[in-house]
C-alpha cells in the first residue's frame, strides 16, 4: 500500500504546463497535471488504454475529437485513448489534472458490490 497526496504535486511552472507522475504500477500510471491561466494541453492520444480525468482544482474545457466539453473542479472525464485529446485552461485560477491510465484486469473489476 502507498498513500500521496495530490498537493505534493501541484507545482506549476510560468513556461508551460507540468507533469508530475505519482504511480507507474504495472499497465496503469497516475500523474497530475498542471496548468496555469492560459496554459494548453497539446490534441494527443494513449493508443490503447482509458484516460480517466479528475479536475482538482480550478477549470477549463477539453477538446475531445472536436467536441468541446467543460469542466470545473470535482467533474471526472473518460476517453478512450484513441480519441484525441486536448485541454485549455480557460479559467483565471490554476488548473490541476488527476489523470489515470489503465486497462482493466478483468471483467470482474468492473461490476458494482
């Protein structure tokens, strides 16, 4: 068992957006990502896996295959990794990122209990 927290990984940089990985276990990572006012997520995708996106704090709006789709603070978005992905930070506050990658073990993880 490992316990973080995600503001040991709220570091933001004047440049340009920030990475701060937190898990890589396996076929799954975790990182945050970190985004001033202004500040913009390149269009990209993860071939192969799910992106799952946790807004922490502040907000903005993905682009997602084109559609665009806002988020503030405690929305959770889902892509696959072969749509195209992008976000802007269109707020005036930093904007932070939870993001997980995954692919599921089995089909018995995905079942309510």
């Amino acid at each position: 068992m490992e316990k973080q927290t995600v503001k040991a990984y709220q570091e933001y940089s004047e440049d340009k957006f920030t990475k701060r990985v937190i898990y890589i276990k396996g076929e799954s990572t975790a990182f945050v990502l970190n985004l001033l006012p202004g500040q913009k997520l390149p269009t990209h995708k993860h071939p192969g896996t799910e992106v799952y996106l946790y807004t922490v704090c502040g907000n903005g709006t993905f682009t997602i295959d084109g559609s665009s789709i806002e988020t503030a603070e405690a929305d959770l978005v889902h892509c696959s990794g072969e749509e195209e992905l992008a976000f802007e930070n269109t707020g005036k506050e930093p904007a932070s990122l939870y993001v997980v990658l995954n692919k599921l073990p089995s089909e018995a993880y995905a079942k309510n209990i």
